[in-house]
C-alpha cells in the first residue's frame, strides 16, 4: 500500500513539472508564438478597420475578436509552459512581455468591438500596429 501511494505521488510530481526544451525547439517555439499571436494581431486590426467601414455582416467583428483572443490565448499558454532553457532568460522575458501586451489589447479590442464602440477602433488599429511591429523585432531578435 505504501509503494503504490510513493509511486502516486512521485507520478503527479512529475506531471507537474513544465516540460524544458532544448535550445533550438524553444526557440521555435517562441518563433511560433509570435508567428500566431502577429496573426491574432493583425486579424483584429482588419476587423477593426472593416468593423469601422460597415464591411461585416452581424455579428461577425465579436466573433472574430472573441475567436482571435482565444486562439492568442491558447498559444501564449503554449509557450508559456515550457521551462526555458540556460541562457534564455532574457529572450524569454520579452517574448513573454509582448504576448503579454498582445493579451491585454486584444481583450480591449475585442471589449470595443463587443460595446460598439467605434470611436476607439482607429486608436486601437494604430496600437494593434505597433505591437505587430515589436512582436516582428522580439522575433528577429530569436532568428
């Protein structure tokens, strides 16, 4: 009894511990990252500019900004699992703050669209511009 409960615990302590790719494979991890979430961006951004020119029948703009912040969500939770390698720690550092900023103004985009509120789309295309541009430089720098 008490082998099959050490074997139980020392199985659930191992499931728990992130998994810790090599060198290369976490950086193609965080290539893709920020491949996916410069889509996510970039979609929301079109959806905002069609949004504001009536070009999208319904309800289509929330549900491309819902589906874009969940599928950013998903590949920032991804990446953001995996035990960075040695050395890493700064690149790790600013993949993470760029997907976090991502995060945060895809919500705010999606939260606009969701109100109605127009006034805010070209402030927030003109942001959502900026970030593709930084998400671009943070992946040149993995290159």
């Amino acid at each position: 009894m008490a082998l099959g409960a050490t074997v139980l615990l020392a199985t659930g302590l191992t499931a728990c511990v992130p998994s810790q790719p090599s060198r290369a494979d976490w950086r193609a991890s965080a290539r893709q990252a920020l491949d996916d979430t410069t889509s996510e961006v970039e979609s929301v951004a079109l959806v905002l500019d069609l949004e504001s020119r009536d070009r999208l029948p319904g309800r289509s703009a929330r549900v491309a900004a819902v589906e874009s912040e969940e599928s950013l969500a998903s590949a920032e939770q991804t990446f953001t699992s995996q035990q960075p390698p040695p050395g890493t720690g700064r690149q790790d550092a600013e993949v993470q703050d760029v997907l976090g900023r991502a995060t945060d103004l895809l919500r705010e985009a999606r939260v606009a669209v969701t109100a109605g509120d127009e006034a805010s789309y070209d402030a927030l295309r003109a942001r959502l511009g900026e970030l593709s541009d930084d998400l671009d430089r943070v992946g040149e720098d993995l290159r």
